[in-house]
C-alpha cells in the first residue's frame, strides 16, 4: 500500500514521532540530549514552531507542537537532523544514518487531545521502565509543566493557562493529573495514530482536515461498504414488492 502523505496543518496541534534506526540509541550521554536541546529551540525559533511539551528517549524523541505555516514543522525537524546526526556521528565515532526514515506526525484535535497527548508524552519514561515516576526522568518537559524547573523551550497553550488562575493552580492541576495516569485505551489511542499518521478528534474536526488536506485522516472501514449491501437489499426488496409492478385491468 502507498504511504500516504504526511499532513501538517497550519495552527494545529501535531504530535511527532522519531526513532533511531534499527532501534540504535540516538542519545547516548548527557552532552547529546543537551545538544539536541539547543538545536530544537534553535530550529523552533528559526521555523516559528511552538512548543508545548517533549521527552528524548534513548530510542526516540516525541514532541507536542504547532506550526505556524504548512512547512514549518518539516523544516524544524530536517535542520535538527542535519546538525544533530554528525554531532552524534562526530561523537560516537560512527558513520551513516541515525533515524528511522522520515518521522511520524498526527494532528490532534486540542480541544479534547492536548492534555492527555501532554501527559502521554511525559509519561513515556514511565511505561518504559526508565524512571519510577515521571519527575525522576531529567529529559521532558514534565518538571516545566508543574513548576519544578522553567524550561525556555516550552510555549505554553491556552488550554495549560486555563487550568488555572495562576502558576501554582495550574500546576498543581497538571500535576494531578499526570498522577491519575492515562487510562489503557486513552494510551492505546495515542500510540496507534501517529505511526499511520491518523488524526484524533471530533467527527467534525477530522472532515475539516479531509477536505483542507486532500487525503484520508482516518483508517477505512473493514469489510463491505455498506452502501452495497443496502443497494443490493433495496433490489431484493424491489423485485418482492407488487406495489413496483403497474397492475393491468
């Protein structure tokens, strides 16, 4: 099957996805997750790309962000990679490519997603077994978010600021809400949608993204296409029924 074309969406929250090849570490000292750092912010302000949240794995890198134009978020991610893989290559004595292809991105729907994509994202170290509980993981932008260590990279959303009055509200809210976790099918949900480029939201909102993006946003139906079926019945039901057959006399 054709890969489909990845959609980016002015003003609109996307969630992104980069893995090393094969998967190789791609951070594997200190020193490399401080200049990935640095080239993020760099390249975020080259691009005008907002930042809301982000963790660097090992294996991966995922970011929360909204562009401000359809190739913003593609040119952030290329000019990171193109000083961030010789760094490393430069570093570790190797040669040859770091990611995993191009990187995966889905547009969610803040509204009902921001969060929850926030807390997912955060929480990654969690579920992986690299930290007991998020705030022990040093490379995400959880310590930001509930007031432990302000990190320039972060812009925060509108719906982070309404969490709360003040600084210490919303933090406070953020952090019980990291606390009560993600729910297995909230995770599931946002695990399956960025590798196929799946966008998550309302009925409404993913039709809005259909049409501005000229492709499919979500997967197709299995099985027939029920319009078939109910064409095929209607002639049933036509060729039964006296009511479609004039009567003579």
């Amino acid at each position: 099957m054709a890969r489909l074309p990845r959609l980016i969406v002015p003003d609109q929250v996307h969630h992104i996805i980069q893995r090393g090849h094969d998967g190789v570490p791609v951070f594997r000292a200190a020193e490399d997750y401080l200049f990935f750092l640095r080239c993020l912010r760099d390249a975020g302000r080259r691009f005008q790309v907002a930042l809301h949240a982000y963790v660097l794995m090992p294996d991966q890198v995922q970011l929360l962000a909204t562009p401000a134009d359809d190739t913003g978020l593609a040119r952030m991610m290329q000019w990171v990679g193109r000083h961030y893989v010789p760094y490393f290559n430069r570093q570790n004595q190797r040669a040859g490519t770091l990611w995993q292809g191009r990187y995966r991105a889905s547009v969610i729907e803040a509204a009902d997603y921001l969060l929850p994509c926030t807390c997912f994202i955060e929480l990654a170290p969690v579920r992986s077994g690299l930290a007991a509980q998020a705030e022990d993981y040093p490379w995400s932008s959880y310590m930001h978010h509930i007031g432990a260590r302000p990190d320039s990279l972060i812009t925060e959303h509108a719906l982070y600021w309404a969490l709360g009055n003040t600084p210490f509200e919303r933090e406070a809210a953020y952090r019980a809400m990291a606390e009560q976790g993600l729910s297995a099918a909230q995770v599931a949900e946002l695990e399956s949608a960025v590798p196929k480029g799946w966008a998550l939201g309302s009925p409404l909102f993913k039709m809005a993204l259909q049409k501005q993006g000229g492709r499919r946003v979500e997967p197709g139906r299995r099985g027939r296409p029920r319009i078939a079926a109910s064409s095929k019945a209607d002639a049933k039901n036509g060729e039964n029924d006296d009511s479609a057959t004039p009567k003579g006399g």
